[in-house]
C-alpha cells in the first residue's frame, strides 16, 4: 500500500514542544493550561472542550500567538525538515495539523 498524502501533527510531533503549554507559560498559566492537556491525552475531557478551556485562560494577543510562532520554528525536531524534503522529493503531499490552531 502507498500514500500520496501524509499528514504529521505539529505539537511533540514535527516541533518538539506543545504550543499552547508554551504560551500559558509565557503568560503565566502555564500550570492550569497543561493539567488541560494531560486531561485531553488521557480522554478524560474531549478535546472541543479543552481547547476552549486553555484559550480563554490564555487569552492570547496577535503579539503573543507571534511569539509562539517564532518559537515554534525554531523547535523543530531533529530530521523534521530533511524527512518533508524527501518526502516532497518522493512525490508526496505533506500537510501539518495541529488540535491547537
């Protein structure tokens, strides 16, 4: 079986952080946001839920989502950049997805 299309979640995935977790921390939430998280990864709260929970809590400015985003880049793991070359290289359509954004 091959696959013309390969989709790789961004958050401790392609970047080696997760996002959100970073920012609540930059602003100060950091504690609550990531119990937000590890409620999500257990299947203990759906994850529609938890993601507003964390935004309204972080309350982000267009200022602050760019700093992330900044950082973001520049937590890339190891290989990420080489393996969607290859993987474009091969023919391959490569989409990043995040639960976040």
């Amino acid at each position: 079986m091959t696959f013309d299309t390969i989709f790789f979640d961004c958050d401790s995935t392609v970047i080696s952080i997760e996002s959100l977790d970073e920012l609540g921390k930059m602003l100060e939430v950091g504690d609550e946001v990531r119990k937000f998280t590890e409620l999500s990864m257990d299947g203990v709260l759906p994850i529609e839920e938890v993601f507003k929970k964390k935004m309204d809590l972080i309350a982000p400015s267009a200022t602050d989502v760019a700093a992330i985003a900044e950082l973001c880049t520049r937590m890339l793991m190891p290989g990420a950049r080489e393996v969607v070359t290859e993987l474009h290289k091969a023919g391959k359509r490569v989409f990043l997805i995040s639960s976040n954004f």
